[in-house]
C-alpha cells in the first residue's frame, strides 16, 4: 500500500479516536454546561465524525484492494495475448 494512503488511513483513524472520545466526554459530563438541545446535538455530532471517521479508511482499503486487482486482471490479459504478426 502507498505511504500516503496508509497515512491518510492512519489519520482517519486518529481523528475517530479523538471525536469517539470527546463525544463520551461530552455525553458523561455535557449536562451541566449545555442545554437539552445542544447537548444531543454536539453528543451526535461528534459520535457521527467517529463513525465517518472510522468507516472512510475502510472504504479507501476496499478500494484501493479493488484497483490493485482491476491492475492485476489487467496485467495478466497483456501477457495472455497472442503475439500480432
């Protein structure tokens, strides 16, 4: 896998980690600074980065998985033609 996509992949995955854990904080202890509303609507936003964030690098893995077989298939019919005379 290229180095930038691993990175990419590897920032998703932080980011995830970081809004899953303030959308806890904000869950456990966001009643006594926020309102009814506002607090269900930053405890879903930051719940709903997390699970962007952690669906995205499975998304780029399956695609890039895809791509990497597409080449493979392509490869293997350029050495399987004949040779044009």
């Amino acid at each position: 896998m290229d180095d930038k996509l691993r990175k990419r992949i590897t920032m998703f995955y932080i980011a995830g980690v970081v809004n899953l854990f303030i959308g806890i904080y904000v869950a456990l202890a966001g009643r006594s600074f926020l309102n009814g509303d506002q607090y269900t609507t930053v405890v879903l936003f930051f719940l709903g980065f997390a699970a962007v964030d952690f669906y995205f690098p499975e998304m780029l893995k399956k695609k890039w998985r895809n791509d990497m077989q597409k080449l493979e298939e392509q490869r293997r019919q350029l050495n399987t033609k004949p040779p044009q005379a």
